[in-house]
C-alpha cells in the first residue's frame, strides 16, 4: 500500500484555502523526539500560528501542547487531522474523524496513501490531501 498512487487528492489552490481556513491542526503520530519527521512538523505548524495538538500513546506533554491518546479524547474542534502513521491505519483514522463530524482535512504525509479512506473522508465531506507534508507545503504556498 505504501507504494500507492493517490487517486484523491486536493491541488495547490485548495492546500491554500486549507491553510487559510484551519486554525488547529491534530498530528497523530507526533513523536516527543526532536529528531523525528512529525516533530519537527509539529514544531514548524505551531511556530506558523497554527494550534497543534499531538496525539501520541505515551508521554504527557510534546512541544509544550497535552498529548491525547486519539483523536476522540480532544474536547474541542479539529481543522486538519495531519497522519504519521502506516498506510493500513489510515482508514482506522478516518473513521474517528467522520465519527467526530467536526475535521475538515484528512492529510497523509510524504509515502502515505489509502485511496479508499481518502474516498470515504471525501464521501464524508472532508478535504483529502495525501503523500505530502504540511510543512513543505505550508512554506510553497
């Protein structure tokens, strides 16, 4: 799956308006280490003014934000739902987030794709950016 062509996909104009309209963005898979790719992104979101909320299964605080556990545990609105995860979870997350009815955006980050979640997220309203990243983006646009 890792190999995968995106079939789904928002073009440069509507990555602009997703910047443009998000405020919070949740990166699941944000690791604590200052080394990894989602942190370094998370870091660059938030020094953007975007409010990043990591969701991770261990510690307690990442770049000064709460960590949840899953997105369900958030208690307020998510923009961007930013993953870091395999291919194969994408659709798990997906899920959570039609669950919630409140994320605008499912983006997957450089090498992820799951075309039939980013066809569902679509058939659920959602804006579906794959196999780019946010932050390289974010600085093009």
């Amino acid at each position: 799956m890792e190999c995968e062509f995106p079939t789904v996909n928002a073009d440069p104009k509507e990555m602009k308006k997703i910047f443009d309209n998000a405020k919070t963005i949740a990166i699941i898979g944000c690791s604590p280490d200052e080394s990894k790719a989602s942190n370094m992104v998370a870091r660059y979101l938030k020094n953007a003014g975007f409010t990043i909320i990591p969701v991770y299964p261990k510690e307690e605080v990442i770049l000064g934000e709460k960590v949840y556990r899953s997105l369900s545990e958030i208690p307020f609105k998510v923009d961007i739902v930013d993953i870091f995860r395999k291919p194969a979870e994408i659709a798990k997350i997906v899920d959570e987030c039609i669950a919630r009815g409140d994320v605008h955006c499912i983006w997957t980050q450089l090498g992820l794709v799951n075309n039939e979640a980013a066809k569902k997220a679509k058939e659920h309203g959602m804006q579906v950016v794959q196999n780019r990243c946010t932050k390289i983006e974010h600085q093009r646009l």
